[in-house]
C-alpha cells in the first residue's frame, strides 16, 4: 500500500504538471488562431516565425516535463526561418498537431486528476459542515445526492473514500494517458537525423572519462598522501628500533609500538581507499544494507524508505552508494540542517534516488560541495541529476540512474 500511495502522489505531481503545460498550450492555441484569422489580411503572415517559436518554446517545455518522468525526448533541430521551409518541417507540424490535442485532452485529464484529492478532502470532511448547506441542496461533487440528515453526510464522506481510491487505483494511468500525445508527438521524427543524441552520448562519454579519470587521480593521492606515508614511517620506526635494542631495549619497545601505531592506521587508511573504489558492503548485504549502514552512521537524524525488489548492476548500484554517501556528506557539512531524508526505489527499469533536508539551502555545484562529482558519476550512466535547492531551503536532490541487470 506504501508503493501505491507513493505512486499516486508521484501521478498527481505528473498530473498538475501536465495541467500547467496544458495551459501554456491553450494560451499557444489561442494564439495560433489569431495568426490563422491575421493571414487571411496578410499582416499574420509576418508573425508566423515567432509563433512557430513560442508553440517550440511549450513544446519544449512539456519535453523537459516528460523527461523528468520517463525516458527523454531528443529534441528537433532550430526551426528554419523561412516560415515555408519551416511549415514542411515534420517536426513543426508534429508540434502544431500537438497543440490543439494537449490544450484539450491533457487540461481535462490534468484538472480531473486535480479535482479527484480536492473532492475527496471536500467529501470527507462534509459530515463536520453539512448544516450549513441548506436542506435539500445537493451534496458537493454528488449532484444527485441530497442532504436531509447526518447519515447523507456520511453516505458523501464514503463517496470521498471512492475519490482517494480512483487516485491510487487509476493515477498512474491517468499520468500515462496525459503523457501519451507528446512522447508520440514531440519526440524525433521517424527517420531524423539523430545527430543530437549522439553528441549527447559523446559529452556522457567524456564525462564518463573524466570521472574516472578523477576517480584514479583521488585513489592515487589517498596512497601517496596516506598510507604510502604511513608504510614508510613504519620502516623507519622499525629500523630505528632495531639499532635501538642494542644500546636501549626500552626505547626500542617504543619505537615497536609506535610503529605498530603506524601500520594500524596506515591498514586503516587503505580500507578507506578500498571502501571507496567498491565497498565491500554492497557485496555482501546489497545496496539497501549498504545505505542502511551509511544512514545509522550519519550525524543527523535520518530517514530512510528503500524499495528494491530486485538488484541493480553492481556499477550502477555503486553509483547510487556514492551518490548517497556524498549527498549526506554535503547536509551535514554545509546545510545547517536538523534532518535528512533519502528515498530510494525503482521504477519500472530506473533507479529512483531522492535525499532531502531542511537545512538553509543555496547549494551550488560550484561551489565544491561535491555536487558537480555525483552530476559526473550520474551522467556517466546516461543518468539525470536535478538540485533544488533556493535561498532558506529545503534542498532536495533527485537522481534517476538506468538500472540494468
């Protein structure tokens, strides 16, 4: 049930959202048609090109909507200026073709998904205010249904039941059904030139490589600076102690201890730097024991949901290890907050990873917090990475990694 309340609170987002670009592409339609009735004078023929624009420009942005929910949609190339060349474009007409068909069937779905936790708030709370409606009238959201005692009253709070039920069974579909005419009308057309998506897996790949040249860069200094440093005071404590032992046998039992001081913090170190390439955790109690571990070892009060039916790739669930680790790390370092909380589950074939706090907010990536690292490490996996984080708080970070077998 935990899974299903948690789904239908993520299709009512999708949902309001949907309802939001729904707007934007009423008031584009509108629009559209002022141009049409312009042309027919001539004067609308020079507004075509922005209006192209601006219906590229909504487009876009239920692209952007589509792409923080599911698979992302490569977008076209710029729109021709020459309003012929632009107007035989497939992928203008595709949009205009949109348009219409989003300004219409995603506001309805949008505003019923919408209107279904406000009717049923409405309905379960009516048996607290039903006197005031006057004898006769209809219950809210029941038209058919009249209120004449308290046992009406209660008949329209379990209508309000019925609501939240057709919002968990159903949201998810309802998300889906908003979502349909722009993933099979705004992404690329059959046979365009996916040039795009190619530079887009050359810049994954690069980062890819960048982040693990970094990776080898960090490990490298950890030995060098650390236990590489640790390993020679050993020798040299040992070899002191061993001149020592002639003359001092009690300044030689020091100098044993002391280097036996060094060799456990130098074993120290380098299970660090273990930990650190892949920690043995994930191995040995798989991803949700490995962040249970981390989340008991924070220093802020931290929640933890974790949902992981099935196992990811071991890269991917490193990742998501790190991702984790760095995203507390930071919160604890420079949020100033009280709580964290981190959410982790998968959705269909995607690591979902969310981790909040309330803390001042105003994290930036460059500000080398850490956060530029966890983008490399998400992108090097064709993932998404998206902060929110204003001036007063809360930061909430969401990453979505592929997750495959």
């Amino acid at each position: 049930m935990r899974r299903r309340v948690r789904i239908a609170v993520d299709a009512l987002e999708h949902l309001v959202g949907g309802l939001g670009t729904s707007i934007l592409a009423m008031a584009g339609l509108f629009w559209l048609l002022a141009v049409v009735v312009l042309s027919l004078v001539g004067v609308g023929l020079l507004l075509v090109p922005g209006s192209l624009r601006i219906v590229r420009s909504i487009a876009d942005r239920e692209r952007g909507r589509l792409a923080r929910w599911g698979p992302g949609l490569v977008g076209p190339v710029p729109i021709p200026d020459r309003p012929l060349a632009a107007l035989r474009d497939p992928a203008v007409r595709r949009e205009l073709i949109w348009v219409p068909v989003h300004a219409t069937f995603g506001f309805v779905i949008g505003l019923f998904g919408l209107s279904l936790p406000l009717s049923a708030v409405q309905s379960l709370t009516f048996p607290f205010w039903y006197h005031l409606v006057p004898p006769g009238e209809a219950a809210p959201n029941i038209p058919f249904w009249t209120v004449d005692s308290r046992a009406d009253s209660i008949g329209v709070a379990l209508a309000g039941v019925g609501w939240l039920a057709v919002l968990l069974f159903f949201g998810g579909r309802l998300a889906r059904a908003q979502a349909w005419p722009g993933r099979r009308l705004l992404g690329p057309v059959p046979g365009a030139d996916l040039s795009l998506r190619v530079a887009e897996l050359t810049a994954t790949r690069a980062a890819a490589l960048d982040a693990h040249a970094a990776e080898l860069r960090r490990i490298e200094r950890s030995l060098h600076d650390g236990t590489q440093n640790r390993l020679v005071a050993v020798t040299v404590l040992l070899g002191a102690a061993r001149r020592a032992f002639a003359r001092d046998p009690a300044t030689g039992v020091e100098l044993l201890d002391r280097a036996q001081q060094a060799a456990e913090q130098a074993l120290g170190e380098l299970r660090t730097v273990v930990r650190g390439i892949l920690p043995p955790v994930l191995d040995d109690r798989g991803l949700a024991g490995a962040l249970d571990g981390l989340v008991a070892g924070c220093a802020l009060p931290c929640g933890v949901a974790v949902d992981l039916p099935v196992r990811c790739a071991v890269s991917v669930e490193a990742t998501a290890y790190f991702v984790v680790a760095e995203a507390l790390t930071n919160a604890v370092r420079h949020s100033g907050a009280t709580g964290v909380t981190v959410s982790v589950r998968i959705d269909r074939d995607t690591l979902v990873i969310r981790v909040g706090d309330d803390g001042r907010g105003g994290a930036d990536e460059s500000a080398g917090t850490g956060l530029a690292g966890i983008r490399r490490r998400v992108e090097a996996h064709d993932g998404r990475f998206a902060l929110t984080s204003p001036l007063g708080g809360p930061t909430t970070m969401d990453v979505e990694l592929p997750c495959g077998s």
